[in-house]
C-alpha cells in the first residue's frame, strides 16, 4: 500500500531511539525525508542508520524539547533544509515511574514540562507553519494510559490526560484549516523504557524483569508485546495520506489490552 509519504517532510521529536526512532526510520522507508532531534548522543548513529537503510535526506539536531530555544532553532533548522513541514510527531520519552508518596511536587513540574508543555511548545512552533500552508498532520506518542491507568506510573496517567485533551481541542479548531491532529497510544511495546520498568517494577515486588514481563503479556490478548517495527508502521500510516478521514483520534496500540470503555 502506498502511504503518499514520498518527499513529504516528517520532524519527529526525541528520535534517536525507542518509539521515535521507529516511527522516523518507517517515515524514511516511505520516502519521506526526515528530521530528527534528541539530547542522546545516541542521534548521530541513528540518522547514519536511517541514511544508509533508505538513503533518505536527514536532518539531525541535538535538541532538548523542554527548552522553547532548542524548539525554534529545530524548526527553522528544518525549514531552512526542507523548505516544509508536513508532518510532527510529537514525542518527548515518559516522565519516571513512582507512586503518589514517592514522588515530589518537583517531579509534577519537570513531567509537566517534558510530557505536556513540550508538545504546546513545538505546536505552537510549527502549526502557524501548517496553518499558512493548509495542510499538515500532528500525531502525539503517547500512552495506553490515556485510556486507563498503568500502576506505577501516576505521573505519566495524570499528564498525558492534558495532552490528548488539548489535541482533541485543536482537532475541532484546525481540522478546517486542513490540518490532522492524533494521537497514537501503546502499550507494552518493547523498548529500553519498557526494560527500565519492568526493572522498577521487579524491585518492588522483589521479583525479576522477566516475571513481570510475563505478568504484561498475561494481560494481553495477542500473548505478546508489540514491536518497535509495528510501531513505527503503524505511525506512518495514521500521519500519513493514507488516514485522510482519520482525525481527531486517540488509536490504540496495546494488542487488545485496554479493558477500559472507549
């Protein structure tokens, strides 16, 4: 199936591994040309691989989402290079897991800014951009948690909330305007974020890594967790032409997992 992501422009945000580099290296398989950013030094081998996998155009830039600065010189960085931006994936990692008490009204602050005030920082970069073109689509990464809670990580299930609600706000207002607005939310999907919880997990329950792990994928339908590979597919094509009537939608990518109502 053809996408329409030939020579399109895709900026994914912390992209230099995990669920943002699938979804940049998936972009790059359809033609896209892409510009990726993060704070690893992680980023440099990650856009020599997308360039000599696809031999796709790629900007990279060391970024920090949190800081507005970073944010602007990304953006105008990948205008100067690309002359457009068709699509943002909005991504920032996850704040840190914890429980109510173990968390402090620090840890809130610096969630907030990395999970919701990065993405109100990069749309308000880049969809007067979008708004001036008439066209564009925005997908958030975010979490099943949106959908229903994820024990331990009270941090990510309260801030996420914020974002799908002001992307479902801005659907409604810029969906005239031509631009698409979803969000994407996984589950267990198996990433080094996804080892560190486990791990976080083991150690509280005096268990190991792999017996959480089993205790996830009881939980899921499909018996497994997905993979960054079907991630990054699955990214590609809810930013893409190819989902033109999708908008406004909070899709899921749990394997069946979510229990709770939609």
């Amino acid at each position: 199936m053809d996408l329409g992501l030939s020579d399109k422009v895709a900026m994914v945000t912390a992209a230099s591994k995990g669920l943002g580099k699938a979804a940049a290296l998936q972009f790059a398989r359809e033609g896209a040309r892409v510009a990726i950013c993060a704070r690893s030094q992680a980023l440099d081998s990650t856009a020599a691989k997308i360039t000599e996998e696809t031999g796709t155009e790629v900007l990279a830039m060391r970024a920090d989402v949190t800081r507005q600065e970073d944010i602007d010189a990304f953006v105008q960085a990948t205008l100067e290079k690309f002359g457009v931006i068709d699509i943002l994936i909005l991504n920032a990692g996850g704040p840190p897991p914890g429980t109510f008490l173990s968390l402090t009204v620090g840890d809130w602050q610096a969630a907030v800014e990395l999970t919701l005030m990065s993405a109100v920082r990069l749309c308000y970069a880049v969809v007067p951009h979008m708004v001036e073109r008439g066209s564009g689509s925005i997908v958030a990464l975010e979490s099943v948690s949106v959908k229903q809670p994820v024990d331990g990580l009270l941090l990510s299930n309260s801030i996420r909330m914020s974002v799908i609600g002001m992307l479902k706000t801005m659907a409604n207002e810029l969906g005239p305007q031509g631009i698409r607005i979803n969000s994407i939310n996984p589950a267990w999907t198996h990433t080094g974020r996804v080892d560190q919880l486990l791990q976080a997990r083991a150690e509280a329950a005096r268990t190991t890594p792999e017996e959480e792990g089993a205790k996830v994928t009881a939980a899921v339908p499909l018996g497994r967790m997905g993979t960054v590979e079907e991630f990054g597919r699955t990214v590609a094509w809810l930013a893409s032409p190819a989902a033109s009537f999708v908008h406004g939608h909070a899709l899921l990518f749990d394997g069946g997992a979510a229990k709770a109502a939609l």
